[in-house]
C-alpha cells in the first residue's frame, strides 16, 4: 500500500494528545510547538478524560495512544466515531501489532504511527494526516496492505463496479487515493455528508466492512483518482 505525502496544511489546525505518559506528552507538545500552523488544544492521561475533551472542543486532529489502563485507545477510538467525531484521529503507540494496526483502521483511525519514529518525519506525517491523507508507519505499511487485502478479496467475489453510481465511483476514486471525507468533498464539491452517505452506500454495494478494504480493492482495478 503506498502512503503518499501531502503538502502542509494552511492555517490554524488544531490538536488534542491522548497518552498516559506524561513525558510522552509533553515531547508531543514541545514537537507541535516547532510549527506555528500547528494549535494544542489539550491534552489528556485517559481516555475517559481524552473523550470528553474531543467532544467539546473538536480539535482537527487527535493523537491517540492504544495501551492506556482503563478505557484504552481502541475503545476512545470506537467512542468518539460512535459519538460522530469527525475529526482525524491517528494512533500514536509503540504496538507494531497487525492485529492492532487492523482493528484500529477499521475501527476508523485516519492513521497508526509509531513513536520511535523521528521527530522530523513524525511532525510530517502530523501535518499530512492534517491535510486529509491517511498516514501510516513506513515499516507497518505493508502489513497493512497484505493483511486488507487478504480480507478485501475474500469480500470482493461477489463485488462489481455496475452496481455503483457514476458519482460512488467517484468517491470510490477519492478513497482509492487516500482521501478523506473532507479532502473528497472539496475535490467533488459536494458537501462533507453527501460523501458520508455514498461512502456508507458503496460499502455496502461492494460488501466491504472498511473504506480501507475499498480502497484496496479499487487501486487493483486502476480506479484512482490523481
């Protein structure tokens, strides 16, 4: 799976840390600091608290620890997307696990990096995963292509492109090339819910449980959008 760079974000962009470690966090911190686009809005040792601060101040994006006592990073993950959380949401962790890294990216993370990653390309992919890409550990890339793909052409034998829409193809394109929602919204100019409910549509057509098994499958049909 090719994990593409996107140009920086412009302006204010907001970021929320989730992480029981504390000098953790406050690298994290001092890191966002280096790039005056970036904004830390807060910052949070559990998921509990990390939830609730995501609700009520909607950052852009969130870094989100996995191994965290009590509620742990899967777990916030699932809840915020259950609360409708449309922000993007990374993993952060030192699990290099592909059970963890799947069940997390289903589970809707926009990305799973790993914190012994440089500063310098940890800060990039911070500002890529800001701009809409999905953004992924180098070494863990390919673990998730193989262990998607695995189950995207188990789901795909009944999956054909007739059935979809010109506009599901579309969007279909856009998740291909690692959009997300928002980025597929400006690049169709439709609204941000509009791409929502065709995402849910095409999923369900194709019999995929994840846009990232769509997205898989689509780039083996040469269905990608520049």
């Amino acid at each position: 799976m090719t994990i593409e760079t996107a140009p920086s974000p412009d302006g204010d962009n907001t970021v929320l840390v989730i992480d029981d470690h504390p000098l953790f966090r406050r690298g994290v911190t001092q890191l966002l600091a280096l790039d005056p686009r970036l904004r830390l809005v807060g910052e949070a040792s559990t998921g509990e608290e990390g939830l609730a601060l995501a609700l009520e101040r909607q950052p852009d994006l969130v870094l989100l620890d996995l191994n965290m006592k009590g509620v742990d990073g899967l777990e916030t993950l699932i809840r915020l997307r259950t609360r409708n959380f449309d922000g993007r949401i990374v993993m952060l962790t030192v699990s290099d696990s592909a059970t963890d890294l799947v069940a997390a990216i289903r589970a809707g993370a926009d990305g799973y990096l790993l914190k012994d990653m440089e500063p310098e390309e940890l800060l990039q992919r911070i500002r890529d995963a800001l701009f809409g890409r999905m953004v992924i550990s180098e070494r863990l890339a390919g673990v998730l292509a193989e262990a998607m793909r695995g189950e995207a052409q188990a789901a795909s034998r009944n999956a054909s492109l007739g059935e979809l829409t010109d506009r599901e193809r579309e969007i279909l394109g856009c998740l291909a090339a690692g959009m997300s929602n928002k980025l597929a919204a400006r690049e169709l100019d439709i609204t941000e819910g509009t791409v929502k409910v065709h995402v849910k549509n095409l999923l369900k057509k194709l019999g995929f449980r994840s846009r990232v098994e769509a997205a898989i499958w689509a780039v083996e049909r040469g269905l990608r959008r520049p």
